[in-house]
C-alpha cells in the first residue's frame, strides 16, 4: 500500500510540472493575452492611416474596446482625431471618417484650387473646415477643406465629380469665386 502510494504521488507531481509547463508555454498566451493594434510610430492630428503604420501587440489589455487585428482593414483610410502615440492600445474614437480625405471608391476626390480662380478666400480658413463656394453672390458648392497654403495651389477641397466639375466650369469661364467658411 505505501508503495502505491508513492507511485500515486510521483505520478500527481509529474503531471503538476507538465500542466504547469504546458499553462506557462502555451495556456497563459491563448487564454489571458489578446493581439490588438498598435501604431509602429506617433501620428500627428488629421494624419491618414495606411497599412504600413499599424503593427499588432499580445497584452493582457483589460480594455474590452481594443482595436484587434481583425479591425485594421476598417481601419486603414482613417483619420487620426487627435495625436496618438506609437504602442499604445487603439480605439474606435480616435479616428474619425476620412471625410478629409480622398477615396475614388466613394467617388470623394481632392480638387486643387489656384488662386486666380478666387476672387478671396479667408486667410484664417484651416483643414477641417467646410468651405462655402459663391460666384455672382450665388451660393454653387460647399466642400470640405484637406489643405490650405502651397504654391500656387491656395486651397485643397474634397469634391464629387459633378462639384469638380461645376467648379472648374466657372473656373473655365475666367470667372472668380469667393469662399467663407464655418
């Protein structure tokens, strides 16, 4: 009886050390860690995300909201809403739609705009805003603005084909238009 049960205990030892083993290899990471999305560097305000930016991290993030791999599609094309710095865990609210950007499958394209097509612009008009375009005191278009300054290119705004092309129609014409803004 004594032998049977130093058996019995060697045997419980042995498959102590082997289950302890096998929850340090290969249990803790499958079970307590999950692979989320990270930034490979900080990114700036307003910044489009790209593939090439996103890399993943194994935490034991307690954050149920995280950003997973799964996600990065979706998320590439993005904006960043605000500065994020590199490695830390990523969530939904800190992008926003890439309404400031261009995507020729949503038929959203950036139209440069010269300034001898305007007859004045605000000069304290920034990326973000909504540009209201006017010509002959008649409201023609409003569009998003991507980017201001530049030479000789004054103003970039996200259009559809048809305010392209109303646009560069009265630009055609040798007519300037005025812009405000909101």
């Amino acid at each position: 009886m004594t032998r049977s049960k130093s058996i019995i205990g060697i045997v419980m030892i042995i498959l102590s050390v082997a289950a302890l083993i096998t929850w340090e290899k290969w249990g803790k990471d499958r079970f307590l860690y999950e692979e989320i999305l990270v930034l490979e560097k900080n990114v700036e305000k307003g910044t489009v995300i790209s593939e090439e930016m996103l890399s993943s991290k194994r935490t034991d993030s307690t954050e149920k909201d995280c950003l997973t791999v799964d996600d990065s599609k979706a998320l590439v094309g993005r904006e960043a809403a605000f500065f994020l710095h590199k490695g830390v865990p990523l969530f939904e609210e800190y992008f926003q739609t890439g309404e400031l950007s261009a995507d020729g499958e949503e038929g959203r394209y950036i139209l440069s705009i010269p300034e001898d097509w305007l007859n004045s612009f605000p000069a304290s008009i920034e990326r973000g805003n909504r540009a209201f375009f006017f010509h002959g005191g008649k409201f023609v278009t409003s569009a998003m603005v991507a980017a201001v300054g530049g030479e000789p290119v004054s103003l970039e705004i996200i259009v559809t084909d048809e305010q392209a092309s109303v646009l560069s129609g009265i630009a055609g014409r040798g007519e300037p238009m005025t812009v405000i803004y909101y």
